[in-house]
C-alpha cells in the first residue's frame, strides 16, 4: 500500500470517525423517548450498527480495496474525538434546530392543506347534504299535496255515489255491524300490547 493510499485512507477514516459521532447523536435525538428495554429498540440498534460497519466497509473497499489496518481503528477514533470535542455542541443545535423546523413547516402545511383542501370539502359536502335535505323535503311536500288533492278527490267522489245510488245507508248499516268487532279487535290489541310491554319490562 503506498503513501498515498494510506494518507487517504487515514482521512477517509478520520472523517468517518466525525460521521459516527454525528450518527450517533442523532440516533439517540430520535430515540431518547424510549427509556425501557424493548425488542424494538434492540432491533433498531442492530440494525443501525450494521449501516455503520457497511459504511464503513465501503469507504474502506473505495479507498484501498478494504484492507484494515491498526491505524484505521485509530484514525476513527482521531475523528469521533474531534467530534466530541469541537463538533459536538454546534452540531446538536444545528440538528435540533433543523428538527424544530421540520415540525414548523410540517405543521404549517397541514393548517395549509386543512384550509385549502379539508374546509372546502367539507362545506362542499355540508352544502350537498342541505340541497338534497332541501330537495327530499321539496319532493315529498308535493307528494303529500298530491295524494291529499286525489284522496279528498275521490272521497268527494265517493260521497256522490253514495248519495245518488241511495248506498251510503248501507254503509251506515255495515258501520253498526262491523262496529262490536272493531272494538273487540281494538281491545284484543290492547291486551296484547300490555303483555308486551310486560315481558320487556
């Protein structure tokens, strides 16, 4: 490995040490509300160990065909100092302040999505609902009106007949015929009703 390759591979793993510590930091920004143990918190662990070594082994193979030396470890070490040291405090603000950011343009486009978007569908909506309210309502006052104009009508029609073919004395009669099994259907009824309510009860 020549001198040259070896310069760049101490730099390229001096940076990495940087990029571990800022990897870190910010694994541990977005995981801090875990306080207890959890098989998902492990799993993320794992799972973020195994990106670094990836990282790492690809820098490696770009820089010498990843071969690992002792001064590779110590030039990673060089590099997560440096962050702890001089990089550390500027980066947390800068991160925090990029999250809080984040969270501001994210809560201004949903108020913006809610006001453009949301609101007008649902008055869009709640207008829809009144007019078909309004046209129903419509609908059935003219039905109603019809069918009290046709039976009143034929009920006119109907007591003509009967008093010109001489029959509404016979209906009169099957009124008092039929009027003591009315009521005993009415009271049949009644009596039904009240065990009803009873078994409810």
């Amino acid at each position: 490995m020549s001198l040259t390759v070896q310069f760049y591979t101490m730099l390229s793993m001096f940076a990495f040490g940087l990029w571990a510590g800022a990897s870190i930091d910010t694994y541990r920004r977005f995981s801090k509300e875990r306080s207890s143990f959890h098989w998902l918190t492990a799993l993320n662990d794992l799972v973020f160990w195994l990106l670094q070594g990836f990282v790492l082994f690809y820098v490696l193979l770009q820089v010498n065909n990843g071969e690992i030396r002792f001064y590779v470890f110590l030039a990673i070490l060089c590099g997560y100092a440096a962050y702890q040291a001089l990089c550390r405090q500027l980066y947390l603000k800068i991160l925090e302040w990029l999250i809080q950011a984040f969270i501001a343009i994210y809560k201004f486009m949903t108020k913006l999505l809610t006001i453009l978007l949301i609101n007008p569908i649902k008055y869009v909506l709640k207008l829809l609902y009144s007019l078909c309210m309004m046209i129903i309502t419509t609908c059935l006052t003219i039905i109603i009106f019809i069918l009290k104009t046709v039976w009143k009508i034929t009920k006119w029609v109907l007591n003509s007949i009967l008093k010109v073919t001489m029959l509404y004395k016979l209906t009169d009669k099957l009124q008092i015929w039929l009027k003591p099994y009315v009521k005993k259907i009415k009271d049949l009824w009644e009596v039904m009703r009240k065990k009803l309510k009873k078994r409810k009860d």
